[in-house]
C-alpha cells in the first residue's frame, strides 16, 4: 500500500516541505509540498535525492566499533557502554577539559543540536570547536558588538524589498544563507520583475547574477572600502535617517568620524569599483521607498571580515532600513531559542579563554578549530584524548586538515555520530548512526530563532 507523509528536507537551511510517497520502507517519489508556507511547493534536487540517501547501502544502519582498520557492527546497548566508558576513562584520569566536542553544519539543521548541546553542558569541557570558526564567526562576533548577542542574525526581507545589495552571498545556490528563503532565485527576480533592482558585489560572477539587475566586480577584499565610500557619501549628503531605531541607536557620530575620510575617490582603488559607481550606489540605496544590504560567507572568510558585517549593518541602519518591512528585520520565531540560550555558556565575553597552544581566543564557550590539531598533538595538562563529534567531517572542512587527519589517529577514544564512515569518523572507535532524514520527523530550531 502506498502512503504518503509530509516531512522537511533539512540538507540546507531552506527546509523545504515535501511530500514523500513509500510503499513499506521503499521510497517512490519526493515532491514539493505546495502547502508549505515557505517553500510553497518548490524543492531543489538535494530534496528528491534524499530517496538516494535513505536507500544508499553505505548510510550506516546499526552502530559499529572499530576493530583493527575495520569496522564491526554491534548492538546499541555495547556500543553506548563503549562510547560512554571509554570518555569516563578519560575524563577521571585527565580532568573534563581532555575531551573535546566537535558539532558539523548539518547539526543546525536539526532539533537534535539540543541533545549535543545538552551533552556539552554536562561535559563542561573548554575544548569545543564547530563548523562556525570557519564559516560565519565574524557575523556573530558583529552581532554580539552590536546587538547584545550572537543569537541575533537579522534577517533581509526579501518578499517586500525594493533594492536589495548582495555581498558575498549566492542565493541563487544557497537559497539565502541566513535568510531562509526556498527557491531565493525566483525571489531575486520577482523584485526585478516589480521594478526593484538586485546588485551582486562580488569578485566572480555568480549563478546570482543572472537574476540581477547589475553586477559589481569588485576587487577581492575590498568589500570594506566599497562599503565605507558609500557610508561617507550618504552622510556627505545628509542623507542619513534612522527610521524605526531612532533613539535606540548609539555611536552614529563615531560612524560619522570614521566614514569622513573615506571619499569614493579613496575608497575607488582599494575596492576595485570606480568613485563614480560607489557615489551611485550608495545614492540608490538610500533613495529607494525599501532597501538592504546583505552578506554571508564570502565576506566571513577574509581577513577584514568582522568590519564588513559591521559596516553592513550601518549600511542598513543609517538609511532607515533596519527594523522595517522590505529592509534587514529580527525574526519572531516560533520557538524562543534565546531563552534557553542564556543558560548556557555563549553568554561570556569574547576572548573569555584562549586556546591552550596557539593562543587564539575563545568565544561562545568554543574554540577556533584551526588550533583542534595542536591541541590533540600536543602534550601537557589539557590535551584532548577523547572526542565527541556530531555531524561534521573537519578532515575535509577545516584548515591544514591532513594535520587533523593525523591528529585524529592519536585519538585515545573518539565517539562519532554520523551515518557514514568519513574521512574523519574513519578515526573513531565507535559510530553511532541516527536514522535517515525520512525516518523522523524534525523541526528546524536554529534558524527561526535567528
């Protein structure tokens, strides 16, 4: 008999509603569920590819030790005694802080990333490390300057925008990174299609691209230039209106100062756009009736990434265009993850800790994983000899990661959940699988309450 059931595509942050059609564990076909309230029907081929996934005789089914270079499966009553007596082994013999706990992308995809956070409250080791180090730390460290914490990524208004700058971000690919926006290339055009105009900034030119009114190449890394010729040109204008946060905004003579000696004509050679295109721009962003400006990891992943963001969010805010409707606005989830969120550590002060070895510092009760290798290989009170992993292959997603891959093989007990054996759970002495997407049903935590 054929059933069908509604579930979420949780590969990306989308969510995605879809319609799965089975017979028995057999998966038919997976559609677009039109009455989702965001997607309203559109999927992308990540979505019907997780049939392929749920079927795929290598997605791991039952947990499995390691035994020698191979892998033997075992029940889940031995392999959480393995999994948990062997970090207790350390725990009691090194102190708390000689396990460290690794949480992957995809764990934000899921409400399961409140067990690993759980088992991090109870662990209370220093040595935590994500996927966020090396993919958004800037944007957070922004929001926690300026909004009081790193919960709080606002979040463009695409549906009612008339102007929208896109900074290095590909929608059209990601389907709006922090933004939530199912089938974002077909949003793009509609605000073309009402007479609004799209500008991409950035070096490459983009799937994205084609969905714009204009493309600004800019020189890589000058983001920061472009964005403070366009400040000092809308305050050389007078220009500047604090909308819906008049009164709730401080340091506007500070930007002030700062944007002064950033005319276009300086900014031009630095940012790689000629004076000309940066007056225009930013003339254009502040005329428009709505307007916002928008950047992901393109702009995190360089050096001056945290000024970038920051001056993103001035961007937004000196116009009129933050709080508001068709400008950069606060989510109302539909669960409060700040509530939670204030008990747990992210509520310390940047650089609260540094890094055993290289120093670096700490921030939201982790560390940068760009020092996880050393602190593995190196010894002395604190070294990591246990891991926790959910999610996550940082052999292949973090820096110098064939000196992690090493670092990962001197590992006293490593506990993985994972439903495959990676380049980096290949490392670990016990695997413990969840079942597929299809099996469950999820809601998507992190992402609303942003």
């Amino acid at each position: 008999m054929t059933t069908t059931v509604h579930r979420q595509c949780t590969l990306c942050e989308a969510h995605c509603g879809i319609k799965v059609e089975s017979e028995g564990t057999r998966v038919l076909r997976i559609t677009g569920d039109p009455d989702d309230v965001m997607s309203k029907g559109y999927i992308c081929p990540k979505a019907a590819a997780l049939a392929d996934l749920h079927h795929d005789p290598d997605r791991l089914r039952r947990p499995v030790k390691r035994v020698g270079d191979e892998f033997v499966e075992i029940g889940w009553d031995e392999a959480l005694e393995l999994a948990g007596s062997g970090l207790r082994r350390i725990i009691d013999r090194d102190g708390r802080d000689g396990v460290a706990t690794y949480l992957g992308n995809p764990g934000a995809h899921s409400s399961a990333v409140l067990a690993f956070f759980a088992i991090r409250a109870l662990l209370r080791s220093a040595n935590n490390y994500s996927a966020s180090s090396t993919d958004q730390l800037p944007q957070h460290r922004t929001s926690h300057e300026m909004f009081g914490t790193l919960a709080i990524l606002p979040v463009p208004d695409i549906d009612r925008t008339d102007h929208m700058l896109v900074l290095g971000a590909n929608p059209a690919v990601s389907n709006g990174s922090v933004m939530t926006a199912p089938g974002a290339r077909h949003r793009l055009r509609v605000i073309v299609e009402r007479g609004g105009h799209v500008v991409v900034v950035d070096p490459r030119r983009t799937e994205t691209v084609a969905h714009a009114s204009e493309h600004v190449q800019i020189r890589p890394g000058g983001d920061p230039f472009l964005l403070l010729g366009m400040l000092h040109t809308i305050f050389d204008d007078g220009s500047v209106d604090l909308g819906a946060v008049a009164g709730k905004t401080d340091g506007l003579d500070e930007l002030e100062e700062l944007v002064r000696p950033w005319t276009p004509e300086r900014a031009a050679p630095l940012a790689g756009v000629d004076a000309q295109t940066i007056a225009r721009l930013a003339r254009e962003f502040a005329a428009a009736p709505s307007a916002v400006a928008y950047g992901r990891v393109g702009v995190c992943q360089q050096r001056t990434g945290t000024i970038t963001h920051w001056l993103i969010n001035a961007l937004n805010v000196v116009t009129g265009n933050f709080d508001r409707a068709g400008g950069m606005m606060a989510a109302t989830p539909a669960i409060d993850g700040l509530g939670p969120l204030g008990l747990l550590p992210v509520t310390r002060k940047w650089g609260h800790r540094r890094q055993r070895v290289s120093g670096l510092e700490g921030y939201a009760d982790e560390f940068p994983v760009a020092g996880f290798a050393d602190e593995i290989l190196t010894p002395g009170k604190g070294q990591v000899r246990g891991l926790i992993s959910y999610a996550g292959n940082p052999v292949l997603s973090t820096p110098d990661g064939g000196r992690l891959d090493e670092a990962l093989a001197e590992l006293e007990h490593y506990v993985a959940v994972d439903m495959y054996i990676t380049e980096t759970t290949r490392h670990a002495h016990v695997i413990l699988p969840p079942v597929s997407h299809l099996e469950r049903s999820d809601v998507d935590f992190v992402f609303p309450a942003v």
